[in-house]
C-alpha cells in the first residue's frame, strides 16, 4: 500500500508539473477515441504511460483515450498481437515501437505507418530533436515516428545499503575484473551479487548485449552489425565467456522472475546487481526510493564512455481510424511539457534538447552528459541494431546458452544468424 501511494504521489506530482509548467492550448474540435497500443504495464511504465495520456487530454478534452496495452517485457507478447491486427487491417491509431530496423522492417516497408514530416515542421522539433535520433527514424527523406524518450540500455543498478553494509564503495566506473572481485566478496558473504528475471529471455539477452559493449568497446561493438567484427572471432568468445561467467553469479530463480520482478529483488535485498536499461529507474520511483540512498548506478562493466540508445516512439497508423486524434496524440507526446513530466518517471531522458535539466535528478542529469558526451551505439535487443529475424536467433541461442554454457556454440549460432539476416558475409 505504501509503494502504491507514494506512486501515486510521484504520478500527481508530475501532472501537476505538466499543467504548471506551461499553458497547454486546447483543441476541443478533435473528438472520438483513439486506440495507443504498448507493452507499459509495470508499475513505473505505467506512471509514466499516465503522463502521456494527462497530455494529450490536456490539449485534447474530448478525446477519449482507448489503452490497448498487452504485458510482457520488450514488447515480447506485444508484437505478435499487433502483426496480427495489422495483417488483418486492423490498426490501433498508435503503438509503441522502437527506430531502427524494428521501424523499417516491421512497419514502414509493410505500408503500415504514414510519414509525420508535417508534425515536425508546424512544431518545430526539427531545431530540437538531434540529428541523430531523427536518422533513426527517416528513410527516403520522410520520418516516420515520435520519440517520447531515449533510454541508456547499459545501465549496472545496485542495491547501495547492502553494499554500504559489505564496506563497498563503488567509484564512477565498474571495470569486469572489479565486479568479479565484488561478486566474489558478495557470494562469500552468503549473498546473491546478480539479479536477472529472464522469464523474458530478452533480459539475459541484454545482458549478453552489455556485456558484449563492455568486452569489445564501442568501435568492435558496432562491428558486429556492419559485418567487420565477426561473432566467430577469438574476442567476441572472449566476451561470451565473461557473460557465462556473470551467469554464475544469478540468482537461483531466475527463470521465474520477470525484469521487473528482478529489480524488485534488487529493492528488497535479495541481489544486489542488475543490468538493464533505465526503465529500471521508473520502477525505483514508483517503490519510492531515493538517489544514491537506497540505489546506485554505474554503466555495465567495461561500458563507461558509452551509451546503449534504447528509444521509445509511437508512429501514425496509415489508415487510422482516427487520423485527428492520432496527429494530436504524436503532438501531445512529443510537447516539451509531455517529456518533462514522462521521462522523470519513465527513467529516460527526453529527445528534444530544450528540456529543463532542474526537472530532473541525479539519475537523469548524469545520463544526460552521459547522452551528449558519450559513443552512442544501437541495441539489438531492442530492434535498432539487426532485423526481427536476428533478434529472434539471438533469444533462442542465449536460451541454450543459459543452460549449457557453450561459448562456441552460442558464437556460432550469432554468426550464422548474421549471415541470414544479411549484414555478415562468413
């Protein structure tokens, strides 16, 4: 009851910030419903999910906000409804989607989203949404999404009072020797040093894809998915076998636990560690925890100086049922006051550059530099960095790999997947 009321606490304070901040002019003219398709269903996603929705009803009252949400981490139980419903003409007026191949692949090539250049110009995020993240977005000369926030996918939370208790103190960085020796410590000491929930196998997916970051750096990192680093090659081995080795460090449950339940664990002291993006960050929120009192961070082992862009966007359906209400919701979303008060609870940080920095705290300042100082590279978790098949490949070798622990047979099945998808030639 205490975490549910301090949530809604957090989720009044934001709403309040979004009404405060700015006078929102409204559009009474636009009316129906509008069906917003996504896989936001913890606690943290869905505070923040309500913050988008307080926008879009703030500048649009008469619309009537349809949450067509399906559980599951990633988007996992998620995208197969939706193919479906859009095979079958059947589209939601917006839905939650990744840039990148996820975008291209899956939508726009199919005819399944309508280009939104016209938003960007009458609104003006052409001067504050970085280059950058619009190429993510654009093929051909049009843009076909709106972000509503960027995550750091290389985030290594920690439980700081079990740490505090142990007598360890962790500088601005972790390298993987350093972690290895604190997990060592922590296991003498009767406690679990990692959580993973990978009931969604796309958790310990990701932590291969962190750790893949943190062994090979930035540069061999984004070989991979130009074909110049190979998965077969002695370095990328060396980085799956540091994986398994992270492996033996997991808690026993694993399997049951889901990425949120795992961060839950962290909460309760049952772990210490997790790697994961920083939605993790929206979840320490709604349990009401604080800063640097009750939890920490540093970037993935060997990953400082990097930054996994994890971004979240919702696209224009082409044939919305509701084409108006769909164009005010990309508005609303996309508003400097909608980021303001969505990504503080989200765990993100905002995709324009005119965001207020005082909005935000420590976390989110520090990911910020971390966004404009550091080498940015695409997650394939996440479906920027490789198309849908590959990510699929990946899932169900790491699946192996989690029970046999055979780094051959887990480089092999990722170069041959590369191969399949097309950006590798071996």
């Amino acid at each position: 009851m205490k975490a549910r009321f301090l949530m809604m606490l957090v989720i009044v304070g934001a709403l309040l910030s979004l009404v405060s901040g700015a006078v929102v002019a409204q559009d009474e003219t636009v009316t129906g419903d509008l069906e917003v398709f996504s896989w936001w269903t913890s606690g943290g996603e869905a505070a923040a999910l309500d913050a988008l929705f307080a926008a879009m009803n703030a500048s649009y009252p008469n619309v009537n906000i349809v949450n067509a949400t399906v559980a599951g981490g990633g988007g996992s139980a998620a995208r197969p409804v939706l193919q479906t419903r859009l095979a079958g003409g059947d589209p939601p007026d917006s839905w939650q989607v990744h840039p990148g191949w996820e975008l291209f692949g899956q939508y726009v090539e199919p005819g399944y989203v309508a280009p939104v250049n016209d938003i960007y110009e009458s609104e003006g995020w052409n001067d504050v949404v970085p280059e950058q993240l619009r190429e993510m977005m654009s093929r051909d000369g049009n843009i076909y999404l709106v972000l509503a926030g960027v995550h750091r996918g290389n985030g290594f939370w920690y439980n700081k009072k079990v740490l505090d208790e142990q007598g360890i103190t962790l500088g601005e960085a972790l390298s993987v020797d350093e972690f290895f020796a604190i997990a060592d410590q922590l296991q003498a000491a009767d406690i679990t040093p990692l959580c993973v929930g990978d009931s969604g196998i796309w958790a310990t997916a990701q932590l291969l894809e962190n750790t893949l970051l943190g062994v090979l750096g930035p540069e061999g990192y984004r070989g991979l998915w130009d074909g110049s680093v190979s998965f077969n090659s002695d370095e990328v081995k060396a980085a799956i076998a540091v994986y398994g080795r992270m492996l033996d460090y997991q808690n026993s449950d694993h399997s049951a636990l889901s990425w949120d339940q795992a961060v839950d664990a962290l909460m309760e002291g049952r772990c210490v560690f997790n790697s994961m993006g920083d939605w993790a960050y929206g979840e320490f929120v709604a349990a009401g925890k604080e800063d640097n009192v009750d939890f920490g961070w540093v970037s993935h082992p060997g990953s400082e100086g990097s930054f996994m862009v994890v971004a979240d966007g919702f696209p224009m359906a082409a044939g919305a049922p509701n084409p108006a209400a769909a164009a005010g919701w990309l508005k609303a979303i996309g508003s400097v006051e909608a980021q303001e008060a969505f990504n503080p609870l989200k765990g993100s940080i905002c995709a324009r550059t005119d965001c207020n920095r005082e909005s935000f705290g420590p976390y989110h300042n520090w990911a910020m530099d971390s966004f404009g100082s550091g080498e940015l590279v695409a997650t394939v978790v996440h479906g920027t960095a490789a198309p849908a098949d590959f990510q699929q490949a990946m899932n169900d070798a790491v699946t192996l790999f989690v029970v046999d622990r055979d780094v051959d047979a887990l480089a092999a099945a990722l170069a041959e997947a590369a191969v399949s998808a097309g950006f590798a030639s071996e």
